[in-house]
C-alpha cells in the first residue's frame, strides 16, 4: 500500500486505527476522518493522537474533523485529502454507532443516530470518494459490516441496530455491482467480539477476555486491501480469510487466556464437595447440595455458593432465576439479595428480579467465562426479562467470579 491515500472513518481509535497504522507501515497516505479533535473524557484517542502514532508507523496523515452525520465536513475532508496527496485509493467506512436495546428501549434519538452514522454516513462518504476512487488503479471500498443473514435470531433483541448495520451491507451489494469493473466493493466482519472502548463501555470490566485484538481485522483488511478490484461483492469474516491466507496461529490475537472455572470447580469439590463441616465437627450433608441434580450446571452452581460472601449481596441486591434446557436443566437461581445470599436448584427464596432463559450449555459457558452475557444476548442466546441495571451487575460480578477461581 506504499503511496496509496486511505480514506477511514472513525480511525481516531479501534478498529478503524488499527486499519490505518497497518497500511502506514508500508508508507501509505492516511486521511482521519473521525469526530474526535479534543480529548474525550472517557474514550481514548483523538484524530491528532492517531495521526502522530501514524507517522511514527510510517505513513503520512492528514486529521480531518468529520463528523458523517454532517454532508458537507465529509465533501470537504474529501477534498482535502484530494489536494493533499493527488486522490483516493481506498475508502474504509468504520465509523458506527451501536446501541444493542430492544424496540421499546431504544430512544428515538438512538435510532437516528445508527441510521445516520451506520446507513446515511456510509452511503454520503462513498458517495463522495466515488469519482476519485474510479480515477485509481486499484481502488476500493471496504464496508465494517456482517454478511446478510436474515434469521429473525439477529434482529429480536436489537432491531434498529440490525437494520442499521445491514444497511451498511446493503451498500456492498449495491456497489459492488453498479462499479463492476472499476471500484472494488466488499464488507468485512469479525468471527469473535473485537476489544475497542465501545466493547468496554457495552460489556464492561473483564469483557476483553471474551475479545481478540483489533490487530486481527487490520491483518484481514490488509489482504483485502491488496487483492485486484476484481475482487468485490464479497462479505468476509476475519478469521476464514486469514486461514485461507495461511494463518494458523489465532492464539496471538487472543487478548487473555480464558479461565476455566470447571476446572476450578473439582478443586472446590475436593475442599468442600456435597458435604461440609458441622460446628460439632461432624460432616452433614447441605440441602441444597442434596437436592440438585448432577454434571456441569449443578458443579457450576457448587462453585458459585462457594464464594458469594456478603460483599456480593449488600453490593448486588438483586435474585437471578435461571431457566435452563437440556441436561441439568430446570429452574436454577441466584439470590444476592437476602441475608447471606444463596445459589443452587429450585426457584429463588423471594421473587426474582431477573429471569434469565437459555439453554444449560450456553449457562456453563457463560459462568466459565467463555461466553460473554452481552454477547450471548446479542445473538439470541440469553433472553432477559427484568431488571437489565441488574442483568448488567450480575455481568460484572462473573468477572470478579473468574478473577477469584
């Protein structure tokens, strides 16, 4: 990409930065267009920030305050970038907004935001670097946004986000026909959740664990970047494009090794198992312990009562019923409300704040820590009725959980 001029939205930071600075190490031209000129007060980065580290990658960059809400900043950036190095080789549409709620959560204000971020920004920045990317030799577009896929699984929890982001899809199959033959047109998505600020804001402490680095889509985009623009209308995942590229190795995207708490769970059986110890010294058998059925979900639990302490309670004050499918299924809970708190088999002492449904495979994981609560959410797995300020504690105190065991 040396000499070539990127065009990315949103490269203040995340993803779309990480995209710049790979193409910076071979001498290419950067143009930040991103809102970000002052500091933000709780995400990193600005367009000055980004354009610095750029330079010292390598490359050349021109910071562009565009806001692509706003027509006018996009034509001008545009323009600019046009003055400043001769044209527009590649345009990487990365900026979006995200807001993963239902129908009736999802304040007006957010809906707009998404469509004219995700769908309006998308279509008005291509819109606008068409005609010079047409005058390159080997020009593309590059759309952050999944294949289409139009199981009912991927809108019921957060519709407006679904629509916004396949909007952004629907580009790359519009495009990439209608400029056949001149400008390449492809999307780009990630198989596992990618660590950025907006990840951590959605998902809170501990959800990088569950993350790859942004560094394994900028390694994805490079291929695509360099293929020939006979290579469009395609939607490509990360991880399958690397593979067949050759990668093997996946570990060095990982941000942290998962902790197993199953694992973790046979030494608490050992310590303490089905039995404890009476103040007499003598071993008596728990209830609940008693009564719960046996394998993963049961051993999961075992654990979970094992190191809930007071803190939790007076900190969490919220009951979790759990109802499960598959083996070991039934109604589980989790009262971090009264008392001393409990967990284990049967509905919860006191009505539940939160009932969450899903199957006993999906809970096990999701307790284990390789599978994020928001994540199972977002693709269907986790249903939530209830309280979400409490949904979103109980998010937190999983990693806490993992950091113990």
């Amino acid at each position: 990409l040396a000499g070539c001029t990127l065009f990315i939205t949103g490269a203040s930071r995340g993803i779309g930065k990480a995209i710049a600075l790979k193409a910076a190490k071979d001498g290419a031209n950067i143009v930040i267009a991103a809102k970000t000129a002052e500091p933000h007060p709780t995400l990193p980065g600005t367009i000055y920030t980004a354009a610095e580290e750029i330079e010292a990658a390598g490359g050349k960059a021109l910071p562009c305050i565009v806001n692509v809400r706003e027509e006018q900043q996009i034509i001008n950036a545009v323009e600019k970038a046009v003055k400043t190095f001769g044209g527009i080789d590649i345009l990487v549409n990365n900026a979006s907004a995200i807001s993963l709620t239902g129908t009736l959560e999802t304040a007006t204000k957010k809906v707009n935001l998404m469509m004219d971020v995700n769908v309006r920004g998308t279509y008005l920045t291509s819109k606008a670097c068409l005609p010079h990317l047409r005058k390159s030799k080997n020009p593309h577009i590059l759309n952050l946004s999944p294949p289409m896929n139009l199981n009912p699984m991927w809108f019921k929890n957060h519709c407006a986000y679904t629509i916004s982001k396949y909007g952004m899809s629907m580009c790359v199959l519009g495009m990439a026909e209608e400029f056949r033959g001149e400008v390449a047109v492809n999307a780009l998505w990630p198989k596992t959740a990618i660590h950025t600020a907006a990840m951590d804001m959605l998902g809170g402490a501990g959800i990088e664990k569950q993350c790859r680095k942004t560094d394994i889509l900028a390694d994805a985009a490079y291929c695509i970047l360099t293929k020939p623009k006979t290579f469009t209308g395609n939607f490509i995942i990360d991880e399958v494009l690397l593979r067949e590229e050759g990668v093997k190795d996946f570990d060095v995207y990982a941000i942290a090794p998962v902790i197993f708490l199953i694992g973790a769970a046979q030494e608490e059986k050992k310590l303490s198992g089905s039995q404890q110890e009476g103040a007499d010294g003598a071993k008596v058998k728990t209830e609940s312990a008693a009564a719960e059925p046996s394998g993963p979900v049961a051993e999961t639990f075992r654990v979970i009562r094992g190191v809930v302490t007071e803190e939790y309670v007076r900190s969490t004050q919220g009951v979790f019923q759990f109802e499960l499918s598959g083996d070991g299924g039934g109604t589980w809970h989790i009262d971090l409300k009264t008392k001393n708190g409990s967990a284990g088999f049967g509905k919860p002492p006191v009505a539940a704040d939160v009932v969450m449904s899903m199957s006993s495979a999906d809970f096990v994981k999701m307790f284990t820590g390789k599978l994020k609560p928001t994540l199972a959410f977002m693709s269907g797995k986790l249903r939530i009725k209830g309280n979400m300020a409490l949904a979103i504690k109980l998010e937190k105190l999983l990693s806490q959980l993992n950091s113990k065991l």
